[in-house]
C-alpha cells in the first residue's frame, strides 16, 4: 500500500527534481545526450551515481514515504553537488515526520520589547513564519509604513514581495528578495505541514509573479549576518549590518537588527 505524500517529502522530491535538472554534467565527467540538450542528470544518472535503484529514487522526487537513510541522502547531496545549507535542508526534510509546534505568541515578553526598545537603531522581531511582532522607533524611521500596515500583512516575506514602499526602500530588491526567500525556506522546511506557514506561501502564490518565479528556483540558504543598503527617503542610500538573535527563553521568536555601518 502506498502511504499518502506529506508535505514534506512533496518539498524533498521537487528540491530534488530542480536541483537535478540544474545538474552540470561536465562538471561529473559526463557528456551530453544528442537527445538531451543542455545540462542536467536523469534520475537514472542520479541513481546509478548514488548507488541506489531507479524506481527507489523516482519515488523520492515523486514525494513518497518511502524509507530513507542519512547516507543515502548523502551520496544523493554528492552526486548534485549540493552545498552544505541545501544538505542539511534536505537531511531535514528526510527525518521522521514529527509534530513541530507552531506558536504564535499574542504578545512579545515585556523584557524582550524593553530590549528592542533600547536599541539606538532599527530592530524588530519576527516570529516563525516571519510575521512582524514588535519594532522599535529606530525601524518605524527606517520603514514609516510599519505601524499603518493591517496586523495580517504584516509579515517580512509578504511585503518584501508586495509592498511597493518597501520595495523602493531596497536598491538590491531582486538579490535580497531572493536572499530572504532562500532564508525562508532554508528555516521553514520542517514545518511544512503548519497551516501558518502554508498561508505565507499560498497567499504569496496567488499575489506575487515574482514570488512564484523566484519560489520554483528552490533556493536555500541559512542567514548569515552582512551588510544591507536601504533607500531612506530623506537621507538617501543607507549601509546597515543585517544581524539577528534567537532569545534563549523565547526561540519561536527571532530578534532583527540593523546597525548602522559607521564610516
């Protein structure tokens, strides 16, 4: 009996599928079919290289449950090239399906507020599935609109792609757009299943082109700290250094911080 696709092996096998069509054969030593332009592998190839069977492979990009090993997954990673973020993506996707709890605080922890509060520069704090908790004065300088946005679209991923305020705020908007989405995804992929994060994505589906292009590139990428410019409308291009904590007592919560680069 074939068991029903989860959301997350839905995830695993398309990740699978792009990453392998995207596939250089030169760089694996292997020519290119007359039949076949371009690059990419089969999943016979894919197969063949990793050491496991055709058909197990195909159900793999097919998203069923079948019984998968680390190593497996692995030799997998190898044969694709993956790099480490999209391997510990796709290691993640693979483990047992277990219930991620999806919490949505009603309010952020007063000690938490009174920090973001006393930061001298932009911060504020999202939740899981990105949504804008909390900010301080220094991030309604940044982005006036924040305190005017309806509490539903006020989410990080929703008006990166939506917002035509915000969207002038970023001179690099394709690159950062693309950035947060390969972030949000990098860190979502086990909860899958919650109806929150589904409602980010679905909505975004069926507002945003742009999301729906940049979302079938399946880019995966955890966040490193780096350097932003925005586009401030009375001081022009600013620099800041994009940072971001988890609280040790709050995890579900995640602090956003934009220093001012000094000069």
């Amino acid at each position: 009996m074939i068991r029903p696709r989860t959301p997350r092996r839905v995830e695993l096998g398309d990740f699978l599928r792009v990453r392998r069509l995207a596939s250089d054969r030169a760089a694996l030593g292997l020519p290119t079919p007359p039949r076949r332009g371009g690059a990419g592998l089969s999943r016979e190839e894919v197969a063949t290289l990793s050491g496991v069977s055709a058909s197990w492979y195909t159900w793999l990009e097919q998203g069923r449950d079948t019984n998968v090993s680390r190593q497996v997954l692995l030799a997998v990673a190898r044969v694709l090239r993956l790099t480490d973020d999209e391997t510990a993506y796709v290691l993640g996707l693979a483990e047992q399906e277990v219930a991620v709890p999806q919490v949505r605080r009603e309010a952020v922890p007063a000690h938490l507020s009174r920090l973001v509060d006393a930061l001298d520069f932009p911060a504020f704090v999202v939740t899981t599935d990105w949504a804008i908790v909390a900010w301080n004065a220094g991030y309604a300088w940044l982005y006036p609109r924040i305190a005017d946005v309806d509490p539903a679209d006020r989410n990080l991923l929703w008006l990166v792609y939506t917002d035509p305020d915000l969207r002038e705020m970023l001179p690099d908007w394709e690159q950062d757009s693309r950035r947060f989405l390969a972030e949000f995804r990098a860190e979502s992929g086990v909860r899958l299943a919650g109806a929150e994060h589904r409602a980010v994505v679905d909505r975004l589906s069926a507002a945003s082109e742009e999301f729906r292009t940049h979302s079938a590139e399946m880019a995966v990428s955890r966040f490193e700290s780096r350097t932003r410019t925005f586009r401030h409308r009375e001081l022009g291009l600013l620099e800041f250094e994009h940072h971001r904590l988890v609280p040790a007592d709050a995890v579900d919560l995640h602090v956003v911080m934009y220093v001012p680069v000094r000069s």
